[in-house]
C-alpha cells in the first residue's frame, strides 16, 4: 500500500526540492518559504547565461528592487537547472524569487511561491506581516487518504510542543489547521489513525520542526484508520 501511494506521489510531483528535481509536500505557505530560504527579494532580470555543466541550467542576474531575507546588495545571480521543476526567467520581467543556497549558488524553483512579481502581492502581503507577529504561529496539514475508499474527514491529529499537546480535527477535505506558539513541535503517531510515509520528502519533518512568529507550518501524515462510509 505505502509503495501504492509513493508511485501516486511522484507522478504528481509531490517531492521536495532536492538531486531528483521533485517537490515536497504538502504546498508550501510564503510566510513558511520565508523561513526556509536564504535569500527572499523582488527585482528585474536583466541577463542570462546558459550552461552545460552537470544536467544544465541557466544564471540570472536580477537587478534587485527589495530584499525581505538575506543580504542587501544591488544584484543578484540565481541559477535553475534545467529539470523538471525549472524556473525559466525572462529578461526584463520582475519577479518575487525564493532563492536557496546550494552548491555554491543561490537557487530557484518551482516547488514554492517564486512568480511573477504582478502575481505576488499575496504572498508579499503575507511576508510583510511577519515582523509585526504576535508570538505565534500557524500549524496545517494534509491528512492524505493511504487507499481509494478511505474517508479523512474527521481524523484526530495531535502535535506536540512546550510540554503539550495540540489536536485538531480535519474536515472533509483532510485538512486541519490551528494556532500555537512559536518553538519546536513534534507530530504525535501513536493513535494508529495516521502515519509517517517513509517515501516523501518533507517541506516540514513532522517528526520535528520549528514554527517561527508569523509563520505557516505545512505538514502530512496518511491515513489508515477511517474508512468510507
């Protein structure tokens, strides 16, 4: 079964960014993208190159108009290899670009929020609001049905987190929501309703991750208990 859905997973591209060009999962939120970047900023792209080396891709330099995380400098060099989650740039376009450093480089993808800047007002919106955050931040997830036939509403999540535990309930959809304070969180397996699949790769290691002030933290487990009725 875990095989079953791992197979569904990658022909939708559900994997994180990563050597294997695929996304994580679930979706990532701007203001969680925010926190996982190195680089966050808007500007105009005023050159390419493209290169060979390894499986190929292209470097962009981007006139930079603002920086909201990372160094503030007046341009930027960022590189898409050319996979299937390239992000191709165009001269002379603006954009909101998530950059990651890697190999020696800042990088950009399609796995997140990276767009055109004329599209990008909400998830500016969303990373302007950040530090003006109350000390809390917000946890969401996706409880993914493991077979066809399986019902994911109604499953009882727990997280834990500063010596606590959150529950949430998810609606028909799967999905559930709910605020904590900012620190370190656990999803909690024990209830036998939902699992870890080993075959994902995770934007947020539900095992444990960090929810900063202002941010959305994505997380997905399977479900294995509730059945269609």
């Amino acid at each position: 079964m875990k095989q079953l859905f791992c197979a569904i997973a990658i022909s939708f591209c559900l994997f994180p960014r990563c050597a294997f060009g695929f996304c994580g999962v679930p979706e990532i939120r701007a203001n969680g993208e925010y926190f996982q970047s190195d680089v966050v900023f808007t500007g105009t792209v005023i050159s390419s190159r493209y290169t060979d080396r390894d499986v190929g891709g292209w470097y962009y330099r981007v006139r930079v108009t603002r920086v909201f995380r990372g160094p503030t400098q007046a341009e930027f060099s960022v590189y898409t290899e050319d996979s299937e989650i390239r992000f191709p740039l165009e001269k002379n376009r603006s954009y909101l670009l998530f950059a990651y450093r890697r190999h020696g480089r800042l990088e950009i993808d399609t796995c997140g929020n990276s767009g055109l800047l004329s599209t990008a007002a909400e998830s500016i919106r969303s990373i302007e609001a950040i530090p003006q955050a109350l000390p809390f931040g917000v946890i969401e997830g996706w409880v993914a049905a493991e077979t066809d036939g399986i019902d994911v509403s109604g499953v009882r999540v727990t997280v834990r987190g500063h010596s606590r535990n959150y529950t949430a309930v998810t609606n028909k959809d799967g999905w559930f929501e709910f605020r904590a304070p900012a620190g370190a969180y656990k999803v909690d397996f024990s209830s036998g309703e939902y699992y870890l699949n080993g075959g994902d790769y995770f934007r947020y290691d539900p095992n444990h991750f960090v929810l900063h002030a202002g941010e959305t933290a994505s997380l997905q487990v399977v479900s294995v208990r509730h059945l269609a009725r």
